[in-house]
C-alpha cells in the first residue's frame, strides 16, 4: 500500500516538474502578422482610442498601428489620414509592421467641425506604398473608431450651476477685494 502512494506521488511530482519545464523552454513565438488582403484592407489601430477636443494635454501624435509589413528599400510610403491629414512619422514598429504619426492638434481641428453630440467617429488611413524602380504603386486602407469628447456649449449669460463663472465672467485669480 505505501509503495503504491510512492510511486503516485512521484507520478504526480514529474508530471507537474515535466509541465514547469515544457513552458520554461518553449520557445517565444514571433507575433505572426498577416500579408493584407488582396482587396487592400488592413487591420489598423488607433492611439489614443479617445480625443478629447477640449484637452490640452494628452501628448502630441495621434499613432496608427498597421498589421501591413513595413517595406524596405526602393520604396516610398506615403499615409493619409481620412484623406486629407498627412503622416508626420512613418516607421517600423519591433514587429516590423508600419506606424504612422500624425499631429493630434491638426487631427482635432479638423475633428472640431463635428456636429455637437457626436461621440465617435471612423478614421480612415490610407497607405500608398510605391515601388521607386518600377513606379507601381499598392494602396491599402485600414478603418478604426476613436471616441470624441467634445467641449460643453457654453451659452454666454447663463451658468449651469451656482457659483460656476460663465463666458463672459472671467474667473478672477487672487486674493478677494475689499
């Protein structure tokens, strides 16, 4: 009987040693990243997920992560985003997939005409990537909805609440006059 309970409990020590040791020296596998379709839709990924119309902070790049492999030498890359905001930055990430940069300033200035409620919106990248020997050129077009925050109608004379200053009340700084 105590030989039986030996034998199980180290069955039970080598199979939890064998699957300790499986994970240990599995090799790390590469983030495997997918050719684009060949209608020229790719995955693409926006940061931040969230533009706050009314914020100063927040950094200064709008960042779109693609699935598309960045290309190498002899060719030129051009993205645009929703058709009229043109990449600052246009690199390769640790995958060796293309990110492109674009200014978050320019990106909510041309988000601010929006009507007032609005609480996402898609951007569009497009990616024209052309061969400089041959002159043939591949466009890809990837898609990703990013939330607005917009700034408050502020309605000039009128507060939402007590004590709150409006527009046309600055809010005074400083100590009380007596």
């Amino acid at each position: 009987m105590q030989r039986n309970q030996v034998f199980c409990q180290s069955l039970k020590w080598s199979a939890a040693i064998s699957a300790a040791l499986a994970v240990l020296l599995m090799p790390a596998q590469a983030q495997v990243t997918e050719e684009p379709t060949d209608d020229g839709i790719i995955e693409i990924k926006c940061s931040p997920a969230v533009v706050n119309l009314n914020s100063r902070a927040g950094g200064n790049w709008m960042t779109v992560h693609t699935d598309l492999p960045f290309p190498g030498e002899g060719f030129s890359v051009e993205a645009m985003l929703n058709e009229e905001l043109p990449a600052k930055v246009i690199k390769s990430d640790d995958c060796g997939d293309l990110v492109a940069k674009f200014e978050l300033s320019a990106l909510k200035a041309g988000l601010a005409d929006l009507p007032q409620g609005t609480v996402a919106v898609e951007l569009k990248l497009t990616v024209t990537i052309t061969d400089e020997e041959t002159g043939e050129a591949e466009i890809y077009e990837g898609f990703d909805t990013v939330r607005v925050i917009q700034p408050p109608k502020v309605t000039p004379g009128k507060n939402a609440r007590q004590n709150k200053y409006s527009a046309e009340q600055p809010r005074r700084v400083g100590k009380p006059q007596k």
